[in-house]
C-alpha cells in the first residue's frame, strides 16, 4: 500500500534521508524506532507533504499512485494521515469547524454526502467516546493552549473522524500518561483493519504492547538499516542503538 | 470652552477662512505623510467639488428594510435624511440638519477641533445630516444607512455631520453603514458628546465603492464614568480614511476603539486615533487589525496622550497587520506619551504573514489550499468581528469579508 524505495531529501542542504526503503502492506502496522535526529520526522512531513524538502532521489507510491506528485491536501483527501510529533496551535479556528470542513472535503473527493450540521455533530459525538475527550475542549479554537497531552489527543479524534486509509503516528505516545495512551492505542485499533496501513515512529515499546506491530524497523541516520519482528522493539529497549551501529559500522 | 458661547455662522466663517487658506491637507503634514490627496483633488477639480444633485423623490424602498436586531434605521441618501423611508425609534429625538432651525445647530462644532482643511470645509460648507439624541434609558440599536441616490451621478462632494448627545445614563448603539454606489466624496464628521454615566456603542461599516473616497472624522468628549466603543471596519473606498478623537474629560471615563481594515487592489486604507486621558482613573483600549492584499496600503497611526496630573490611568493599544501579499504596504506607529508615573500601559504593532505551518496543518487534513488561506485569515480577524455589538452586523461584516476573499480565491469558507 505505501512502497518507498530508496527515498533521499535533503533539508537545508543537509542529506537527511539517505536512501530509505520501506514498504508497508495494506492491513499491516509496522513501527520505525530510531535515535533521536534520525530522520523520522522528515520521513513524517514529507510522506505528508510539507514544503521545504528536497526529496533529490527515490519514489513513493501510495495505493499505485506517485505520492511525492500530490499536494498535501490532495494526499489527506486520498487517505494519508499524518498525526503530528508537535500539532500546530492554529488561535480563532474552531476546532469543530475545521474538522468539518476537512470531514467534507474528504468525503465529497470519495463520492460521499457531504454531511449537514447534525450529522457532523452526531459522528464527532461518537468519535469523542472512542478516544474519550472532553466536549469542551473539543470544541475550543484548535489546538490552542492545549497541553500537550491533549493536542496528542486531539490528533486521535481527527483520525478517528477522517478515517484515513493510512496513518503516520509521529511520537503519538510522547507525553502521554497512562490513561491517554490506552485511549490514543484504542483510538488506533479501532481504525486496524485489512485495508488500513499504519506507521507508528515511537521510542517507547510501552506502545507496542498496546499497538501490536507486525514488524519494527530500525531507521538509523537516514535509512532503514534493520528490520524485524516486535522483540526487536524490546532488544532496542534493553540495548539501545550502539549495538546496531556498530553492526552498521561492521557492515559498511 | 468659549466656542461654545460663538455663534454657528461665526464659526463657520472662520473654518471657512481656515479652509480658503489650507485647502486639502498635504502629505507635509505629519498625519497625512503616508495619505495624498492628489487624485481625490484631480476628481473634485474635474466638477468644481460641487454638492451632490437633488434627492429623487423616489426612492427604492428596498434598500431600507431593517436588519435583525435593530430598533430603528435611518436612510441617508447623499447624505441627506430621508424621513419618509426611516424608521425612527421612541425616546430617539432626530434633528434633520438639512432644514434645522438655527439654536438646533447650537451644540454643533462644540467638539472638534478644527485641525486641518478638510474638518475645516466640512464645518464651513456642510448642509446635510442628523442630531441624534437620547435623554432616556436604553433605546436599543440604529443603523445610520449612507446610501447614492445615483451610481451614475456625475461626481459628487458632500459634506455632512453627524451629532450624538447622550444625557445622564442614557444608552445607545449607533451602527453608521456607508455603503453608497459611484464616483463620489464622503466628507464626514461625527461629533459624540457623552454625559455622565452614558454609554455609546458606536459602529462605523465602510464599504463604500471603490472607485469613491471616504473621509471621516469621529470626535467624542467623554462625562463621568461614560463609555465610549467604537468599531470601525474599513472594506471600500480608493482611500478611505477615519480619524478619531476622543477626549476622557471626565474621571472614571472610559473608551475602547476597535478596527478591522482589509485591503485588496490599488486601496488605500487609513486609520488614525488620538486618545486624551485628561482627568483620573480614565482608561482606553485599543485593537486594530488590518489585513493587506495586492498593492494596497493600510496605516495605523495611534497617539494616547496621558495628561499631567491624570493619575490612575490605564492604557492598552495594539496593532496587528496580516500581509497578504510582497506588494502591498503597512505603516504603523503606536504612539503614547506620558506626563505622569501613575499609569499602566502597554502597546505595541506587529506585522506578519500567515503561518505556514497552520496553514500546511489545515492542508494536512484535506483541506484545499485557498480554503485553508481565508479560514486563517477569518481567525485573524474573528477577535474584533467579536466584539462588534449587533449579530447581524457581525454577521454581516463575516459576509463582507468572506465575499471580498471569496473574490480572491473564488471559493468560500464557513466562520
Ligand atoms: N528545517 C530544517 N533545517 C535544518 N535541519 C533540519 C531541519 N529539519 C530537520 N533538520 C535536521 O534533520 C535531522 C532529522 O530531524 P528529524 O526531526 O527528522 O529527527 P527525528 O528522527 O524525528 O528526531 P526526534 O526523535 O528527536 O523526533 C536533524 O538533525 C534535524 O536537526
Ligand atoms: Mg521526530
């Protein structure tokens, strides 16, 4: 569902991703773990979308189509999702009209209606049960003053109304205690099915015990340099990454 | 306070002189270094500055049907009253200045200073518009509708005036609309005097026409603990210009002055305030928010004056601007000075573009670049429209907006 082959970009000048490769199958969740200025985030923004990169070599495609040919909108209206490392605090947007005006233009570029006042309501009411958030902060200016833990949240409740048909959660666990993480991991299941991929970039295999991946990659300056099942979250846990550049160091 | 014992036509003999000597106000002069008047000059000397034609006697009464959440409207056509298409509310006393009789004039030019030609013509020359005043208690909202007679009509100079007097604790909500078609000049003064405890809220929609120039001058003295809040929000006119005055006379008075501005082509859009803290304990705030496309051009210019032994004193001023386009220009100077130490105060400008990362956010979740362009900008200026009085002149000022930037984008977004 999402091939990335060989991807190179560069921030600034600077080579950040270096040749990444990755594939995730459709009804898979794969997991990146990585040291901190690996490259995850990059990876993040520019599967999103954002300017400012300089992709310099590679391809992605998503569901068979170019994805680095796509505006960012045009992406999220073909079902990628992005849950930000750090949700941007946009003052005098409310939270609810936002969401429904990104709800109906993903909806009208499936063919589907576009939904009235109380259907919005009634589908945002429900979808705050599933990721148990307060009504009022729901409905403040998105994402403004927020603590941290809530704009975590509140890119769950986006997920869970967009229903993407892939979603990147960037360090959607950072910051969170323990009651937020079963609700962001029950957020994330809910949405788990054979049709839906997932990327889930974490430091903590805490997460991993709520949001079982089929497999863990290790992304190591700029390229994806090991690949394995969930134990290998918990061998990182224990050992850290030196062990893995040392094999790197071994190998090249 | 000896003006007040001189008799109109005096006064108006010597704003006549004042005018005769200074005409239109130069860019030489500090509050008009970034306002020429060159081309509103060019239009008035192409038909003498002449006064605008006779009212027809018909006139479309559409264009008088109430908005929601008033109590009365007034229809103005050329800046005349036109009673037969008004509705006037009770407890409001309205004085057509058109054919009032002289001692009705008396409380007239009590209040601004005639500081440069243009107040001085309009006090020299005008012959049109209303004293409003209200002695009671509350008597609810009126619109002032400033409408043309004629969209065609060959250029036309009008000067008018309009007069509020509020008694002891009377209240009133004043939303003066100059919404007029056409080529023309709106020269425009507004006095407000204010008796203790009284409380005005004063609304001023500009969407004039484009191709028109809106002149207007606002001057308030304040009583004992009054309340003065004004709104201003500037959409139309070439250039459009507002300058208010207001003087906080009494202790305990206080006045809060909010503005949105947005300007799109060639416009020219300028806002000036002088606020004077003369007695204790008086306090002022002020937000103005201005929103720049294309090649226009918006100025702020803001002077609170603490005076020398007004202590007690609060003051808060701030401009924000939001630059849409690399073409167009912002000037803006907060001013305050300070003749005592018993005063808090703070104020400021900024000036900036939208964000990119909201804006990249807003796309993230699906939403087409343009519509995520003017659901920032109605954020920007969601504060203000806020704050303005009446819902339906919210309403209507989100609608204004949503229009222009729909203009813009060709689409339109939801507040
Ligand atoms: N705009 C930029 N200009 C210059 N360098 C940048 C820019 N953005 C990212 N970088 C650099 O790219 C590298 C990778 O950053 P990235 O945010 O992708 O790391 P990360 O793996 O997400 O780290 P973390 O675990 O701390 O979130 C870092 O060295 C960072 O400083
Ligand atoms: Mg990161």
């Amino acid at each position: 569902m999402l091939e990335i082959k060989n991807l190179k970009v560069k921030v600034g000048g600077k080579d950040i991703l270096r040749g990444l490769t990755l594939d995730v199958p459709a009804g898979e969740v794969h997991a990146i773990m990585g040291p901190n200025g690996s490259g995850k985030s990059t990876l993040s923004y520019v599967l999103a979308g954002r300017e400012g990169y300089d992709v310099t070599g590679g391809e992605v495609s998503f569901d068979g189509k170019d994805l680095l040919e796509m505006e960012a909108d045009e992406r999220a209206r073909e079902g990628m999702f992005l849950a930000f490392q750090y949700p941007v605090e946009v003052p005098g947007v409310s939270n609810k009209v936002f969401l429904k005006h990104a709800l109906n233009s993903i909806r009208k570029h499936r063919g589907q209606e576009e939904l009235d006042a109380v259907g919005f309501l009634k589908l945002f009411r429900s979808k705050l049960k599933t990721v148990k958030m307060d009504k009022k902060l729901a409905g403040r200016e998105l994402n403004s003053g927020f603590s941290g833990g809530e704009k975590k949240r509140n890119e769950i409740l986006q997920m869970a109304m967009l229903e993407p048909k892939f979603a990147i959660l960037d360090e959607t666990d950072s910051g969170l205690d323990i009651d937020a993480l079963k609700a962001v991991s029950d957020g994330v299941n809910a949405l788990r099915d054979e049709n839906r991929g997932m990327l889930v970039i974490t430091h903590y295999q805490r997460l991993l015990d709520y949001i079982v991946p089929d497999r863990v990659h290790v992304l190591l300056d700029g390229r994806i340099v090991k690949s394995g099942g969930k134990e290998l979250a918990l061998e990182l846990e224990e050992r850290g990454y030196d062990w893995i550049r040392a094999e790197q160091g071994g190998a090249n | 306070m000896s003006a007040q014992l001189t008799p109109l036509a005096e006064l108006r003999a010597t704003a006549d002189g004042l005018w005769q000597s200074n005409g239109l106000p130069s860019p030489k002069l500090e509050a008009w270094k970034h306002t020429n008047l060159r081309a509103l000059q060019r239009v008035e000397s192409k038909t003498g500055g002449t006064v605008a034609t006779e009212i027809p006697s018909e006139f479309d009464a559409k264009i008088a049907a109430p908005l929601d959440g008033f109590a009365g409207t007034l229809l103005l056509v050329d800046g005349k009253l036109n009673l037969a298409l008004s509705v006037i509310p009770d407890g409001l006393t309205v004085v057509d200045l058109a054919d009032a009789a002289p001692e009705q004039l008396g409380t007239i030019a009590k209040l601004d200073r005639l500081q440069d030609g243009l107040t001085a013509r309009n006090l020299a020359q005008f012959d049109r518009g209303v004293a409003l005043s209200v002695t009671g208690h509350d008597v609810g909202a009126i619109e002032l509708r400033y409408v043309q007679s004629s969209e065609d009509a060959a250029m036309a100079t009008q000067e008018s005036r309009l007069l509020i007097e509020l008694a002891r604790h009377a209240e009133l909500t004043v939303v003066e609309r100059h919404i007029g078609a056409g080529q023309f000049v709106n020269n425009h003064v507004t006095e407000v005097d204010l008796s203790a405890g009284a409380v005005l809220k004063h609304v001023r929609v500009q969407h004039q026409d484009t191709r028109s120039f809106h002149l207007g001058k606002i001057a308030v003295r304040q009583g004992r603990d009054s309340r003065y809040e004004s709104h201003v929000a500037q959409f139309g006119a070439a250039i459009g210009r507002c300058d208010i005055e207001v003087f906080l006379a009494e202790p305990g008075a206080s006045c809060k002055l909010d503005g949105l501005y947005h300007g799109q082509g060639n416009q020219h859009i300028d806002n000036h305030s002088v606020i004077h803290h003369i007695a204790n304990n008086t306090t002022s705030s002020e937000l103005y928010k201005g929103i720049l496309d294309d090649k226009s051009t918006g100025i702020f210019r803001g002077n609170i004056l603490i005076y020398k032994g007004a202590s007690g004193c609060a003051t808060t001023q701030m401009n924000r601007n939001l630059v849409l386009s690399e073409q167009a220009t912002v000037h803006t100077k907060p001013q305050l000075e300070i003749d005592n130490d018993d005063v808090t105060a703070a104020h400021g400008a900024t000036v900036g573009q939208l964000d990119d990362d909201a804006l990249f956010y807003l796309r993230s979740r699906g939403i087409d670049a343009q519509t995520a362009h003017s659901m920032l900008v109605f954020a920007f200026a969601g504060e203000v429209v806020a704050d303005v009085p009446v819902e339906s002149i919210q309403t209507l000022l989100k609608d204004e907006l949503a229009r222009r930037l729909a203009a813009r984008t060709g689409l339109t977004v939801e507040g």
